[in-house]
C-alpha cells in the first residue's frame, strides 16, 4: 500500500472538525464566501480550486505510475467528487451537486483519447453501496 498526498481530504483549517452548521453559526460570512467562490479558502484551509490541483495532480502520478492496470484508492468526499467531475468534464462547482455514502464505492476508468492522445474518464459507478446495506442516502449497489 502507498500513500498519495494528493488524495488527502480537504484542508478545512479552523473549520476541521466542525459541522456545517456550526461554521455557519460562528463564521457564516466567510463560509457564504467559500460556497460562492472555488477560489476562496476556509481560514488556514484550501480552497476547492487549490484541492483539484493537488487532486489532480495525484492523479496524473499514479496513472503514470500504474498505466494500465487497475488501482484502488481509498480517499475522501472533496477528492472523490474531484475526480468525478474531472472524469466528467464537469465544472468544478458541480460537486455541490453530488451526495457520497459513507464507504461507498466508485468506479473511474481511464484511457487516451484515440485523436487526442490526451487522458479522459469514464464514470462506470458512483456511490454504490454493498449488497443489503440501504441508507437515506442509498443511491446505487454493487
């Protein structure tokens, strides 16, 4: 097993370890700012843009570190919903509109474009949960 930095989750610096609501109660202008803005970072924390640099850039390590051949990565919610959207071509701020699971499962494949040569994904799960386990949140199987 191997650690890749670029998969950690996202710093959240005075927030970490607080929930939404609590952020909002004690810091709601900033955090207003941080959802309005990808560029804007919690205090001392990441912004979402600065994740999907380290996120990707992850990315780009381990794909030509293990070409070919299939990697599992365990990781977090920003980074996972990262990696969806870039497998996607969606736009950053789509992982606003994405729900994870707690251990859920999610399948990306990636391959050179036949013109391009350029790397592109393909989302083949997202948020499958095991077999019998059924959640408010349950919006797949695998």
């Amino acid at each position: 097993m191997t650690e890749e930095p670029g998969f950690a989750e996202m710093e959240f610096g005075e927030w970490d370890g607080m929930t939404f609501t609590e952020v909002a109660e004690r810091d709601k202008e900033r955090m207003e700012a941080w959802f309005a803005d990808m560029a804007v970072a919690p205090p001392g924390g990441e912004s979402f843009l600065e994740v999907r640099e380290r996120v990707l850039a992850g990315l780009d390590r381990l794909l030509d570190e293990h070409a070919g051949r299939t990697v599992v990565v365990v990781s977090h919610v920003t980074p996972i919903k990262t990696l969806v959207g870039h497998a996607l071509e969606a736009p950053l701020d789509a992982l606003f509109r994405m729900e994870l699971a707690p251990a859920a499962v999610s399948v990306i494949a990636f391959y050179p474009d036949p013109r391009t040569g350029e790397r592109r994904g393909s989302l083949r799960f997202f948020n499958a949960l095991a077999p019998g386990r059924r959640t408010l949140r349950d919006t797949g199987r695998w």
